[in-house]
C-alpha cells in the first residue's frame, strides 16, 4: 500500500483510495475534480461523483465550486495562491486554456454530475428506460418497507382472511400475523438467491371430514357425557392416567380419579366443535389409548364417543399435516412474487 498523493495520483484507470474519518476525503474528491477538469480538458458534466447522503452531496458541491473560484484565481496570476493550488499551477504550461476550462466548469456547475447514490440509480432509469425495461417514471425508494408491508397485507388478505377456518386459526398460530411473513421477504433481497421447491398448491381434502367427525363427537358428549364419565371410573384403569379410585386429600369428597374426570368433562362441556381439538386434554378418552391403559385382567370400557375421539384426532392429524403443507406453499409463493 502507498500513500496518497493528489497531485501525482493517475487519473486513469482504477484507484482505490482508503481512508478513515476526518482524513481529507472532501478534500482530495474536489482536488481530483479540479484536476480532471484542469489537466484532462474534461467538461463537468463528464464527471460523476457519488456519495450516500443529501448532505454530503450538497457539502460536495458547495467545495468544489469553492476549489474551482480558488483555482480561477490562481491562474488569473492573483496572489497569493492557496498551499494547496500551488503544485497544479506550478504544472500546467498553458495557464490560459486551464484558467478557460475552470470558467466553463463554473458556467455549466449546475450540469454537475454530484449525486447521491439513489440518485445516479433514478438518473440512469430516466434516461435508459427503454434500454433497462423499466417505466419513465420508476422511482427508487430509499425504504422499501412500507411497499412490502402493503404486499404482506395485500396477499394476507387474499390468502389467509378468505381461508376455511381452520387454515386461518393455524396460520395465525404459526405466523402470529403479517409481520412475520414480511421478515422472511428479506431472505429475497438478493437476486441471485432462488427459492426451492418450486411449491405446488396441495389440497385441503381433510378439512371436511374433520368437521363432520367433530360435529359428531360433541353432539355424541352432549347426549351420553354423564355416563362416559362414569365408564371412566372403572377400577380397571390405569391410576397414573386416569387417578387413583381413593379420596383426594384436600377434597375428600371426591376421589382423585374423579377430579381428574372433571378436567376432561369441563374441557368438553367448553369444546365449541371447532378447531382446534387440544389433544393434550382429550387424548385419555381415545378408545386406541383406554385399551392400552387398561389394566391387565379387566376389560377396557367401550362406548362409540372413546371410537369417535380417535377418529377426530386421527383427523386433525392429517388436516394439520396438509394445512401446514399449504401454508408452506403460500411462502414460497409470496417468496417469488417478492423476488426483484
């Protein structure tokens, strides 16, 4: 690495200067631009300079109007010449075609190529819209994130509010919300990354059986609750999943199976029969897991509401399974539609 020197620096070809704050930038971009103009014959138009911030872009322009006065004055033969001017004046054989050029540059100033870097990017679609394929009046945006959240509401919207119940109640689950499908657009910021798989639309074919199964069972727990209860008293049933058949010790009117009973009955008399089933809190009433809990020597209890619990829960399994499948889908198919 060599040090910087504006006055011997090439001017053709690529540099690449680094330098830490407060180290001159300012300085050294106005005293290249003066000597392109100066030793280059370049009009000021032909010369781009770009920066990040408005503010820097305007403090741009105000000093290399300033360097460009300074310089005038400098080849007019008026002193003193400033330390910094004196190299370049020094150099330059024809003072009268330098001091010309420096003239011009401050007539045509308001040609100047000075921008920040949104900007050159909007010039450049103005001026080449037929040759990029985009609109003449494309605007850039600074923050895309108001655009992408009206994308996120719009495809929620279409998507998820219209959706069968069940799908909604899921998405919401494992969403929250439209917020986090804006997080995960960030992951097609850049336009080399694709998204894999493809995603083909899966059908929602669960979703009907199993409203019809849990129609059934909650009308089933309207008419017979009691006496599924009552079946689950039996002495024949595992203490560790249904309760022992003794007193309880801070209610001994009840017996701890019956209190345990009575989470299952208030769990059901609150079930609306819609989704979701809480598997954790009916899952002791499948007939597949009486029989298995059941101990050895006794018959398991049978009723058709323990058959109709495997059934609904067997059948949330599999429209969760599909919806999720669907949900995937819808991602992916927002992913692309994000895609630059």
């Amino acid at each position: 690495m060599e040090p910087f020197d504006l006055h011997s620096a090439p001017l053709t070809g690529k540099t690449l200067i680094e330098a830490g704050a407060g180290t001159g930038k300012t300085h050294t971009l106005t005293g290249l631009v003066l000597r392109l103009i100066v030793e280059q014959g370049l009009d000021i138009e032909r010369i781009l300079v770009v920066t990040y911030t408005k503010a820097a872009t305007e403090e741009l322009k105000t000093r290399i109007r300033r360097r460009l006065n300074a310089a005038k004055q400098a080849f007019a033969g008026r002193d003193p010449v400033e330390e910094g001017l004196a190299p370049l004046v020094e150099r330059i054989q024809n003072p009268e075609a330098a001091l010309r050029r420096i003239a011009d540059a401050l007539t045509n100033f308001d040609r100047a190529a000075i921008f920040t870097i949104h900007g050159f990017c909007q010039r450049l679609l103005q001026q080449f819209a037929f040759e990029t394929g985009h609109l003449f009046q494309s605007e850039l945006l600074k923050d895309s994130d108001p655009l992408i959240k009206e994308m996120v509401a719009d495809f929620w919207r279409r998507y998820i509010i219209n959706a069968p119940y069940e799908l909604v109640r899921l998405a919401l689950q494992e969403w929250k919300g439209p917020d986090h499908l804006r997080r995960i657009i960030a992951y097609c910021a850049y336009p080399d990354v694709k998204v894999r798989p493809e995603g083909r639309k899966p059908a929602l074919r669960a979703i009907a059986p199993w409203r019809n199964a849990a129609e059934h069972l909650q009308r089933q727990w309207a008419q017979s609750g009691t006496s599924i209860m009552l079946l689950l008293n039996d002495p024949g049933l595992n203490v560790r999943y249904y309760g022992k058949c003794e007193p309880d010790p801070d209610q001994l009117q009840y017996t701890r199976r019956q209190l345990r009973l009575r989470e299952f009955s208030a769990f059901m008399d609150q079930w609306n029969g819609k989704y979701p089933l809480d598997e954790k809190r009916v899952k002791y009433l499948r007939a597949s897991l009486i029989k298995k809990y059941t101990n050895k020597g006794h018959a398991a209890p049978e009723h058709p509401f323990f058959d109709l619990c495997d059934k609904v829960l067997d059948a949330q399994a599999l429209m969760e399974m599909q919806m999720k499948h669907y949900l995937r889908y819808l991602k992916i198919r927002l992913l692309q539609q994000a895609q630059p």
